[in-house]
C-alpha cells in the first residue's frame, strides 16, 4: 500500500459519488493489481504506477484466449440461448454425455452423421434407446411431402419404412438367427396374404392350423418327380385323407370319392 502525504486535497470520483477533503490518500492495491509509488524529486512529484494482471474478458467475450472453465455454464433463462447459430457452428463438441429435451436437428444440406472412428473396430457400438417406465422408446420419421421415406442402410442391405409399407433389400435374404426357432406371426396376429415364388419346406415341416380350414390352390399340383410322391404319410403311424371329391368331365356333377371295406366308393354329391 503507497502512501501519498500532502496538504489536504479534494479527492472527487469521476463518476457520481461524495467529495472527501483529506491530507492523506491511501493507494490499494485490488485483486490482480499492481502498484508502485517511487518519490520523483527533481519535479517534486510522487509517481505512482499501477500495473494491471492479465486482462479481463470483455462481454462480447471477442478478446479470449485459451480458456479453462472451472464451474457449470449455464443460462440464465430455460430454453431462450443458443449455443452457436444458424449460420456460425462450433467446429468440434467432446462431450460425455449430451441430454436432449426436444429435437436434434441437422442443417438442409448436411447429413448427421455419428463417426465412431476407431471405437467402431474395436469395440463395435450399441445405440441404446432407454424410456421410462411405462414409455416407448420411439424412433420416429414423419412423411414431409412426396414420398419421403426413412433407410436403414448397411453395404447392400436396405431396409425401407414409407408410408404405410416396410420393404427390404436383402440380396443374401431374410432369416431367423435360429435354425426352427422363430415364428412368422402368432397364433393370435395371422398376415393377410403371403406372395412368394418358391415355399421350400423341411423334411418334417407341415401346413397347419389351430382351426379347421381350406387349403385352396390355382394351378395343377404336381410333384416334384414323377412316380415318386404319396399324399399321405406311407411311414407309420399312417396318416390319410379321408377321400377325394373330382368333377366329372362328361356330365359337369361333382362325386365324393372313398374307400369302404377295401372297394373305392363314387357317390354323386349334385
């Protein structure tokens, strides 16, 4: 602390404040500043020099150099301040956690993309959605305009969800992680109709039914060599049908076909 002795003098802030008339002013030195007060002599003069610390930011906060934070960041009103703008971007963010209270937008012209760089050959990545109990957990795509569809893309792999539709491109196929492990529907939820070329079945597979039903075809049911296929199981336990109903070709009327004590029986059903 330098001390200035003089006749009294009138010591005024600058800005609003009192006047105090004193023959002594004490010189403080405040947080980050520096005084020195050395006697001049020859010009009867005290100097006092005041050396400031390193400078202060200012509130456009324009002037920062390197910068270390050591306590939370946080606005002062929820939900008005931005972090960057439309048109000025933070170059990188090294985050641990990012939690979201609404949408995560990318630019018009950008994609979002997520690069895991060497975690992904390492250790692979999980994308985990956690809700809440009594939540879902929603990945959500509503249609914009057109038909605007959402991609789940891997190599060759495609699977499109549009509108209404789910569609793959599989060129190695779609397939249960399990060998004869997984149903395609359940008892309860049966699909509408099925297209399909080819129905390849293994060697004990059946087509069934939880209730009885018709198995209707359009086209002649051959066998896939001649000479060589049975209707019916021919191994033990036998299982048979029961009988045939064929149409005559002559007359037009339908006749039921069986077996009664060993002889094959035709009876007319119209």
């Amino acid at each position: 602390m330098g001390i200035i002795k003089s006749t009294k003098s009138i010591i005024r802030k600058n800005s609003a404040g009192s006047d105090f008339t004193r023959r002594r002013i004490n010189l403080i030195e405040g947080t980050g500043i520096t005084l020195t007060v050395t006697d001049d002599a020859p010009n009867n003069e005290v100097n006092v020099t005041i050396a400031g610390g390193a400078s202060g930011a200012n509130t456009a906060l324009s002037n920062l150099a390197a910068v270390a934070i050591n306590t939370s960041l946080i606005s002062d009103t929820d939900s008005t301040d931005d972090l960057g703008s439309v048109t000025k971007f933070w170059a990188n963010a090294y985050i641990d956690k990012v939690f979201f209270n609404s949408y995560l937008y990318a630019t018009p012209s950008e994609s979002l993309v997520l690069d895991l760089g060497s975690n992904f050959a390492s250790g692979g990545f999980t994308l985990n959605l956690i809700a809440g109990s009594g939540y879902n957990a929603t990945i959500s795509y509503p249609t914009i305009s057109g038909s605007s569809n959402f991609l789940l893309v891997r190599g060759n792999g495609k699977i499109t969800i549009g509108n209404g539709f789910l569609e793959f491109a599989a060129p190695n196929g779609v397939y249960p992680d399990g060998d004869s492990t997984t149903n395609l529907g359940i008892t309860s939820r049966y699909w509408l109709a099925t297209y399909t070329d080819k129905l390849f079945l293994n060697a004990t597979a059946t087509i069934d039914g939880a209730a009885a039903g018709h198995l209707k075809f359009v086209g002649d049911l051959v066998p896939n060599t001649d000479d060589t296929e049975w209707v019916g199981q021919l191994e033990t336990p036998f299982k048979a049908i029961k009988g045939l109903i064929i149409k005559d070709t002559t007359d037009g009327k339908h006749y039921k076909i069986t077996v009664v004590s060993g002889a094959l029986t035709t009876t007319a059903l119209d």
